[in-house]
C-alpha cells in the first residue's frame, strides 16, 4: 500500500520548488488525486506539466500507483486560483 506523503515527498523532491497537495481518494493506497505547483511548470504545456510530475514518481506509476488525478499550476496560476492564501 502506497502512502500519499511519499508520493508528495517524491514531487516535491523532483521538482525545483514545488508544492504538492496528495489525497488518497478510495483509501486504497493505490488510486490518488492531487493539486501540484511549480515554478518549472511555466512555458509547458498542461501534457508536459503532468509528464513531469509523472517522471517525478517514475517506477511508482503503473505499479504501486494505478491511478493519479492530476491537476498542475504555475505560481501564477496557484495564486489565481486562490491556492497560494
């Protein structure tokens, strides 16, 4: 069973400044969603944005993690969307 703080501690790990936010929805340890900003996300596209953050988790995706819902933001767009108070 996979823990959603490891999965947060790898993002975070990966990505240079980033803030992740990992829930483990069924409560099953393998289906998650989560909310990842990063200031490397700026100029990528939203596709790029994920394959990062799917990089980041490397081996873990597809075996420890069978599903991941995703949603990335710039600072800017962290802060638009009222995530950054």
């Amino acid at each position: 069973m996979f823990q959603a703080s490891e999965i947060k501690r790898l993002i975070e790990a990966a990505l240079p400044g980033a803030v992740a936010s990992i829930a483990d929805d069924a409560g099953d340890g393998e289906h998650f969603s989560g909310e990842v900003m990063s200031p490397s996300f700026a100029g990528q596209s939203l596709v790029q944005q994920h394959q990062a953050v799917y990089r980041a988790l490397g081996r873990h995706m597809g075996t420890d993690i069978h599903a991941l819902q995703l949603k990335t933001y710039t600072p800017e767009a962290w802060n638009r969307a009222g995530k950054g108070n």
